[in-house]
C-alpha cells in the first residue's frame, strides 16, 4: 500500500498557473497505463482526470476519499487479495443475478480491506460536508470512483461474465428535496438494462444498494 500524492487542481492556484496545469495533465493522461485507459468512456475517463489520478490496472487502483478524492490511498493488490476476489465472482457466474449479487460482495470485501487503513471503518451512510469528519468518510464521488475502479479490475481480469460497465449516472431534482448524487453503473449484457452498485446509502459492511437505473433514479 502507498500513498498517492497527486492532488486535485482547485481554486486560484489551477486559475493563476493554467497553462503549467494543463500541461501537467495532458502529460499525465498521455502517461496512463494504456491498456485500462484505452477501454474507458469518455464518461469513466472524465471520473480519473477530474481529481488528477491514473484510472486503475489490474495490478492497482487509487482509493479516493475524504470527499472529491481529497484524500488518497493507493491499493495493491495482492495475490492473496485476487484469489480472493476471483473466488467471489466465480460463485456468481451461473447468471446476471447472481453475478450482481457478487460483485455486492466484492464491494463490502473492498469496504473490509479498506476500513482500518483509511479510517473509514467510521464512516457513516449518506457522509457529506455537513459530518464534518471527511477524514473518516467516502461522498458520492468517492463510492462511485472507487466501485467504478474495482468493476474496471474485475473486467481486467476476466471476471465480467454477465455484465459490461456504463457510464456513472446522476440523478437530483431540488423540486422534490432529491439530493444531488452518483452511482456507478453496470449493464447486463444481455437485457441492456443498468443496474446501480450505490455504496454510498449504506455504512462500513453493509451492502451496497444494487438495483435498475429506472428504480434509483426515483430514490432519495
């Protein structure tokens, strides 16, 4: 385990130093592992340049936390950690369901592995700015880069059976008092229908909420 140093471009020093930080990362981009970078949406590519970080490989992925990827830890796997997550997804490949219901698994073992590193073994459901303990904590944006990442290493590895990975969806209405939030996204490959895994609603070890894009859009 390492610490990633890079660190989002905010505030008046990305606007006084514009033309140093875009080259700093347009070099950085240019720089990623090409083999994850080249399989991603614009949307999932958007999700690592937003915040300066690599998307993961199938060797390692950076952890984002302490909201909008603040704070950062990059995760190494290991062998013990892949014949583990193999393990999991290879129970869930007789169907759709049941590979969703692995990968659920997946996202709590990731929440396990995580938790005493991070101190996020203290996180709470539906963490914002108002907690204020974003040092403990994962924002929407968090959850979803971070499950994002560990579907992007399942597929590297050839653990997708059922399922591709879609883009990161949103939803928020202020009219009806919804909050603003994301989710990553996965797509049956056989109905087309997109499925949320939603870490966020739910705190250290509970399951992530997994259910149709159509019904979460409707959640608060």
């Amino acid at each position: 385990m390492m610490r990633d140093t890079a660190l989002p471009i905010r505030g008046s020093r990305a606007r006084n130093n514009f033309a140093a930080v875009l080259g700093v990362l347009l070099a950085g981009i240019a720089s990623a592992p090409p083999a994850m970078a080249a399989g991603l949406s614009p949307a999932l590519s958007y999700l690592y340049e937003s915040v300066s970080i690599y998307p993961p490989t199938a060797k390692s992925m950076t952890v984002c936390y302490g909201f909008v990827c603040r704070r950062r830890e990059v995760l190494e796997f290991t062998d013990a950690d892949r014949k583990t997550l193999t393990q999991i997804m290879q129970a869930g490949r007789a169907s759709a369901a049941a590979e969703r219901a692995a990968v659920q698994k997946v996202v709590m073992w990731f929440d396990r592995r995580m938790g005493p590193i991070l101190g996020t073994d203290k996180r709470v459901a539906k963490a914002d700015f108002r907690y204020f303990d974003d040092k403990h904590n994962y924002d929407c944006w968090d959850t979803t880069r971070n499950t994002t990442s560990l579907l992007l290493v399942l597929r590297e590895w050839g653990l997708l059976k059922h399922h591709a990975i879609g883009d990161p969806r949103y939803r928020g209405n202020t009219l009806v008092l919804q909050t603003p939030h994301n989710t990553a996204v996965l797509v049956d490959r056989a109905t087309k229908v997109e499925w949320v895994v939603d870490l966020w609603p739910r705190g250290y070890l509970q399951p992530p909420d997994v259910m149709t894009v159509q019904q979460w859009v409707t959640e608060d």
